[in-house]
C-alpha cells in the first residue's frame, strides 16, 4: 500500500493533472475572498466571481498557480514580474479590489525584519533610491520629489502638488527667517532647497543615498544655495548641532520600530528645548502590520509602515515633545500614485532601455499596488506637527494654515 | 544606648523644633527645583528662591510642614483647603511655576486606578458631576459646557467660544440632515441639542449623572426637541443601535486604560461600516502618568488622561476606524479655565453659602492647578477626529473647517 501523500498536488497531479488545476483554481478563488476577479488559466479554464468582475487574472503556468496558493502576495508579484502571469483589465482597481475584499484578514507578511544597521540601512536605500536620477526625471514632478503631494483640489497637477506640500510643510513648521532647520532623509533636497528659498531659514540635510546627495548638491549650486543649504552624507543617528525645527519627509518608513526611540532621542539632542518645533511624515496603517512578501523582498527591503500608536510613544514621547496636530492626508496620496503611474507608463519604452522588461512590469506593479493600498485604506500617510511644551508661539487656531494660496500654485 | 531613629524628625523634633524646621525648609525648598516660590513658616522662618518669587507660600504648623516633604501634592492640596497653608499672590502662576519647574522629574501619582464597574463609575461620576446644577451654572457659560472651548480669538468671550466649539466639533464630524449620531457622555446636553437644532440630525446622548440627564432631558422639552435627542440613563457600555456618527467629549478620562479595547469595541459595533466617522475630546499628556494624588482623590477619582500613544491603540485599533485628524486645543483649556476661575470667584459668596469655605478654596485650587497644567504642558487637549476607511466622503482639505465664521459667534 502506498503511503498516503502528505501534500495531495503532487501525488494527484501525475495520474489527474485537470482534477488538480481545478481544485487549485477553486481554493484560490476561494482565498479572494469575494474579491470581483475573473481568473483563467492557460488551458482557458476559468473561475468567475459573483459580482461582474473588474478584471482577469490569466495564470499561464502551473507552477505559478501552484505557488500562488503557497505564497499569494510574493508569487502574484513574482510572476507578474516575469511575465507567467498577466492581469487583463484595470490593474490598480484590480489591486484595490482585493485589498476591499482581504480587509483585516489574515494575510502574507514579509520575513520579520531585522532592526537596520548603518550599512544595512545603506544597502537597503541603495537598492531603491540609487536607480539613477535619470529614471526618478522620467515620471517624478519637476521638483524630484518621491513623496506624497498635497493637491487643494484634485485636478491641480503633480507639479502645483507637490510645490503646495513643500509649502504646507513649511506653514506647519511656522518657519520664521533664521531658524535652523535639520532635516533627516531629504530626497533630492526639493523641500531644503524650498525652506532656504523661501523662507529665508538654514538647513543641514542629511541623506545616504549617495545618487540623490550628488543630484542635491549640485542644485544647490547651481541656485546659489550652497552657504545655506548643506546636504550631509549621514544615517540619522549621526545628525548633530542644533536646530529650531526639524523635519523629516518620508524617511520613518526606513526607521525599524525596535529603533525609534533611538531616533526620538536625536530629535531630543538637537531639537531647542524651548521653541523647538518639528514635523513627521510617514507612510503608517491602521494597526501594525508588516508589508506583504513581494514589496519587503523586492521593493523596500527593511521598510515598515508604523501606526501612530507606534510611533507616538516610540519617537515622540522619546523627544520629549508635544503632538500638535495630525493630518491623515491618505486620499492625496492615492492621487499622487496615479499621476506617477500614469507618466510611468507613458515613458515605459526609455525606461524599458535603461533596465528591462521586468523592471518595467516590477515597478508598475509596486506604483500600482500602492495606489490601491492608498486608496483601499490598507495604508495611510500621516503628517504629525509637534513642539516643545514651553514654545508659546502657536498660532491660536490653524485658520492661518489655509489663509493664503501656496507659493507656486497659482 | 538608644536605637538610632529611623526617621530622624521624630527624635529631633523634640529636643530642637527650630533645626527641624529649618531641616524640613530647606529640604522643601529643594524639592521645588528652583521654580520662584518662597516659603514662609507660621514662626516667619522663610526660603527665598534665587529667582524673583511669583507667590509665596506660607505654612500655618509644623504638621503640615512635615507632612509636605511626605507626600507634597496631597498635602498641598489638603492643607490649603483646610486653611492650614495659604498662598500670597497669584495661585495659578504659582502653580505653573511649580509645574515648569518639576516637568519631567519624578512626582507623586494617585494611588493606583481600578478598573471602573459600572457602579464605580456612577459613584465617581456622581461626586463631581451632582454637586448640582445650581452651581455649576454660576460659572459655565449659559450653555452649561464643562469641557475647553475653542475661542477663534484669545478675546472672544466664553459664551462665544462655547458656541464655537460645538459648531467647530459638528465641522469636524460633517453632520448632515438626518444622520444618527451617538454621544457617549454628553454633560448637560449643550453638543446634543446643538446639532439637532443647527444640524438637522437625530441624538442618542448617554450619560450616568442624573443632575446632568433631569437639566438636558428639561431643556429638550423646553426646546421642543425631545422627539430628536433622547437622553439614555446609561454607562458607555450599554450604548446600543447602529450610528453615522460618534462622539465623545470629555468622557475618555472616566475610562480607564484597561477598558479602551471595550469603548473602542463599543463604537466598533454601533458605527457604520462604511461611511461611519467621529471624534474624541480628551484630557491627555505627552508621557503616560496618573493624575497627582490630591487630584485622584479629591476632585476626579478614577480619571486618567491619557496620551494618544494610548488611546489610538487601545480605543481606535480596536473601534477599526482611521486616524483623520488630531488637533491639539492645550491653549485653549488653559483661557477656558481662566475664565471659570474669574467667574467661580465672582461667585464666590453664593458658593460658599451653597457649600463652605473648605469647598471654595477646594474648587479654587482645583481650577487653578488645572489652568496652571494646560498652560505649562504638563495637560493637553486632544481632539481626535476618526473615520471608517471606506468612507469616500472626506473632504479633500481641511480648509473648509475654516472658510465660515462660527454659528452664534458674530
């Protein structure tokens, strides 16, 4: 008597290939939860949701259909990459489809990260940002910046968006001519270079991405800027001096949660124990949950999107500051993720040249699978203002926040 | 030989009262961490700070002397109530000079909270809530709030600031016609009958106070409201039926911490999944810590005022809802009990006829250290606006909070 087969794909697929394809196309179809996806399958046999569907899945192999029962998120990422897979239809409804449908199920995180060192923080940066400026040129706004815009209606383009969030950034900060901003994590330097522009303040910026320093400087330069805009070669922790404000853009996310008090504490060395003020923005969610498998192994290795709950007490409460004001700006970033989609795919045949086919198919799953989780409510962006307790120079009310149209956006 | 005393006042003070004394001065002189207090004995023995005294505290007998050094808060605040100690000068700068000056050490907290039953809850309620409306009305506004105001400018007038929050809070929860919303403890009924007049929209108000439910029930009569607010005699945990909206003022300090995954159970369950949205007003902090032991005993057993590090898991994790917006009114609380404490003096004759002089300057001290807390940080006011990710219905900005004066504040 033959023993019986612990796992039943393997031993059925030699005497009963069809019976086992169905079997795997109906347990996926399951795991959708409802979702309204088509899926097909190479041989054309196919599985049919109840509401009219958004989309089709066409797996084109059975490997691939095995493995996305296995592991859902890192094999649908993995083949769409390759190609063994192709989605017919809308991709970003599809994605948020399914993001509705698995709501607060249990779902496929990535391996537990582990708490990022200097040079793993290095490495981890140089694999996203370190694509070369001349990608970032081909679908970011004028301005290079890789964050969430902040659009006063929904049809003001990327570039009077992103001009707006500078500047919106630099009203919560309340800068005043003079002030010494540090800023950690600065991108191509567009917010720097706008606080020195317009506001007339200094900035130490500090970055490790060595392709977006190179581009920073250079700008800096060539405006003029250089005496009051300095950009440091430097991870977080090796920020120094002092400084009225400190700001920080979309560099938490990199931060691991076993470190943020070590972060809270710099914020606290450098911050003015008197009117020093400061602003966080940050991807974050609901309740704590890892990135799915294929973004942590493919996209943002070491990356975490934080609940406030996390990081309140963990950077805020360690910088011995007050929380001033939250804004949860997660619909501008659904937008800001449909503008960079769309002028993606309009420059896929340069960007094919300068990488490949699945660099394409890679990088249009990730801005479109972010553009879901924004607008699905899986993830959020959340701009968190704070102060020092003794600064007594709020404003009384934030009316002033929204008085006068942004610098640029008229 | 005799044993060494443990305690060495005890043994001293009866061979030489005047060293002990002088002991026990400057030992509290210490103690206050160089905030401009001087202290004076009943024998004109005194401690001048380095700085310019703001006040200067005057202690009437050696046991209240000791009895400071041992547990400061509680004593301070017993004593002063029983006129065992008096204060000369300006008790609320006195207060925040204290406050400033201590911020961050270590202090004396209340005795550890436990967890509020029901019947708990409706005790503690009731010893500060039923001290009857009679009194309360002599220095609330006319609308009878008892939780901060939102003054649009620092001289608006506390009738117009009342008025102004309650409009400011229904902005922020984007009532429209016909929409159901809960209140989870209403006071004396001012936000209910508010937004059923202003807004259109239909009120189940909760609250376990009876002098607070018979003044709103009386007042929804009166103003022909009753068919569209309904006063319910009910702990938060009783509230039932389904809602568009919810909201909580000034109610989460009488939760305490160990409770919030059931309040957030609470909204969890009564609001709609989809367009469901709310807010929480609170007393928080920046740090966890318990309200000092005078506080705890005399005034609000059982509170806690909570940091969002707290609450945003405990109660919105739970409630699954999306962090909106969190503004942070502290200014405003420390102007709102300016003005009850200048009104409560006003008032003082009556009061006292009403109660005695232990009650005045019981209440005098609690308004004041509340003023002096908010204004020196050691207090904040949190609002939290929150909403189900599904709900599409938010507006793009906040600028619209802002675009129209305040009903009732021209």
């Amino acid at each position: 008597m033959r023993p019986r087969a612990h796992f039943p794909i393997s031993s059925a697929v030699a005497f009963a290939p069809g019976l086992v394809d169905e079997w795997c196309l109906s347990k996926l179809s399951r795991l959708l939860n409802g979702a309204p996806v088509r899926l097909q399958l190479w041989n054309d046999e196919s599985a049919t949701p109840a509401m009219p569907p958004v989309a089709t899945v066409l797996v084109k192999d059975r490997a691939t259909l095995v493995r996305l029962l296995l592991r859902p998120a890192l094999a649908f990422g993995e083949a769409y990459s390759a190609g063994r897979l192709v989605v017919k239809g809308d991709l970003v409804r599809l994605l948020e489809a399914v993001n509705r449908a698995l709501a607060g199920r249990p779902y496929e995180p990535g391996a537990r990260r582990v708490p990022a060192t200097p040079t793993s923080a290095k490495d981890n940066v140089h694999v996203h940002y370190d694509l070369g400026n001349d990608f970032y040129r081909l679908w970011l706004d004028e301005a290079m910046v890789y964050t969430c815009a902040y659009f006063e209606h929904p049809t003001a383009t990327l570039e009077e968006a992103q001009r707006a969030k500078l500047d919106y950034v630099c009203r919560k900060l309340r800068l005043t001519p003079g002030d010494r901003v540090i800023e950690a994590g600065c991108g191509w330097g567009a917010l720097a270079l706008h606080m020195a522009t317009r506001y007339g303040v200094t900035v130490r910026a500090f970055n490790i991405s060595d392709a977006q320093l190179r581009y920073a400087r250079e700008r800096a330069a060539r405006e003029g800027l250089s005496d009051r805009v300095t950009f440091v070669d430097g991870d977080y922790r090796t920020i120094d001096g002092r400084c009225d404000v400190f700001v920080s853009i979309g560099m938490l996310e990199h931060v691991g949660p076993a470190d943020y008090a070590i972060f809270g504490g710099v914020i606290d060395r450098v911050l003015e124990p008197r009117h020093g003020r400061g602003l966080l923005h940050f991807i974050g969610r609901d309740a704590p949950m890892e990135f799915n498998s294929w973004i942590a192994r493919h996209i943002f290795p070491g990356a975490y999107a934080p609940t406030l709950g996390e990081v309140l007490p963990g950077v805020l409460e360690s910088a011995h500051v007050s929380v001033v004001d939250v804004e949860n700006l997660r619909p501008h970033y659904a937008l800001t993720l449909r503008h960079w989609l769309n002028r993606f795919e309009d420059h896929q045949e340069p960007i094919r040249a300068m990488f490949d086919d699945a660099f394409v198919r890679t990088w249009r799953l990730y801005l479109a699978s972010a553009q879901a989780s924004f607008a699905s409510g899986d993830l959020q962006l959340f701009q968190v203002s704070f102060g020092r307790r003794a600064d007594t120079a709020q404003p009384w009310t934030r009316r002033d926040l929204y008085a006068a149209p942004f610098h640029g956006t008229m």
